[in-house]
C-alpha cells in the first residue's frame, strides 16, 4: 500500500470515528430528554394494554386448568410468597389449588409496572357481579388498582367503552386493596354491582372504572 492510500485510509476511519462519536452523543441526547420528560407515549401505553389483556387470559386459563383438574371453584388460591398475607400461605395450601403454581394452575405472577399504577400488588376479588356477565352471582376478577387516568383512557378505548371524560363507574368497593375482600375461597352471596352508566349492553369482561378520583382495571377471570 502506498503512502497515499494509507493517508486515504486513514481518514476513512478518522469520519467514522467521529460518526460513531456524533451517534453516541445523539442518542444520549434523545434518552436523557426522554427520561427527564417522563412522558408516555400512547403507542407505549398500547402496548401495556395489550400486555394487560393478555394477563387476564393467561390468569382465566390458570383458574380453567383448576378446576378442569378437579378442583372446585372455592379451592382456588392466589397465594404467593410475593403476595399479600391475606390470600394466605403458599406453604400450607395443596399446589394443585395454587394460581401461580406449576402444579396448579401455571400462572406467572406480576407485579404492577409503576408507569402506568402506582399499587403495589394486583388484587383478586369474589365480591362483585359484573355487567352482563354470567348470573347475577358474583364473578372472579383480577383488579390493576390506581392506574394513570391516561391508562384508563386508552385502555377502553381499545374495550370499545366511552373515554371522552366519562368512564364507567363503581361506588360499592372501588376495587381497592382490602384484606377482609381478597379472595380467600368465599365468594359474595350478596354480591356488589356495577353502575350501568357508560357500559354497552353486551358483556364487559374488562374495563377501567372510575371511583372518586382513582381509576381501576378489572379483568373478569371466571364468570358465574
């Protein structure tokens, strides 16, 4: 190689070099502003969404895997070692009725992701009858308490559900966490309802309820 195609060489890898160096710095640039922003954007929150759908599926075929194993509907726990005391001791209740189990019903078990709830743990409830769903007994649910108001919009968007400012509404139980109400086996013969106001006259197996000024996803995880 002669002297002139080493120097041209040279400075090939010279611009790359500051290429590469000028990308670095640009990137840095767009994450650092992002993360100081603190925005979410709708297409992120789409995506949690649709994470959040999944999850009631994953958790309604855990509660069918139960109870097409013999299992009754009360025999069924959401016992975790990461769980509230109050759905009881993982230690000391057969696997083969456990939710999050391998042996029972081979649910992964999730903890609320802090961008879009500010709740420590999700909750399931035997309290309240849906609307539309099943009987008038009360229903299974998993609940994703206090998530963004900008969540709730977008997930009944996705639920066909109005998300104009107006959001289906609950003033019994407010789906908040409260141990003498998580499932412990024992489901409401007097079960919670539901106003109407808002839903569609089909049934509504997820939606975001508002009560008071906090806002509440529920996912229907086996209808009676």
């Amino acid at each position: 190689m002669n002297q002139y195609s080493q120097q041209q060489s040279g400075s090939m890898i010279f611009v790359i070099l500051i290429a590469v160096a000028m990308l670095a710095a640009l990137t840095y640039t767009v994450m650092n502003n992002n993360s100081q922003s603190g925005d979410i954007t709708d297409e992120k929150l789409i995506v949690y969404s649709t994470e959040i759908e999944q999850y009631g599926s994953e958790l309604t075929q855990a509660v069918q895997i139960i109870l097409d194993n013999g299992m009754s509907e009360s025999d069924i726990s959401f016992a975790h070692a990461n769980a509230p005391s109050s759905y009881g001791d993982e230690t000391s209740i057969p696997t083969t009725y456990q939710i999050f189990s391998v042996d029972g019903g081979q649910a992964g078990y999730r903890t609320p992701n802090a961008d879009i709830s500010s709740a420590d743990h999700w909750e399931f409830y035997g309290e309240s009858a849906m609307p539309y769903v099943g009987s008038e007994r009360a229903d299974l649910i998993a609940v994703l308490p206090n998530v963004t108001q900008a969540f709730c919009d977008v997930f009944n968007k996705r639920q066909d559900l109005e998300n104009s400012g107006t959001y289906p509404t609950d003033t019994g139980t407010c789906f908040k966490a409260n141990n003498s109400e998580r499932f412990d086996g024992d489901f409401n013969d007097t079960p919670n309802t539901l106003s109407l106001t808002n839903f569609p006259d089909t049934p509504t197996f997820q939606a975001c309820v508002q009560c008071g000024s906090e806002y509440h996803i529920y996912s229907v995880i086996y209808s009676r």
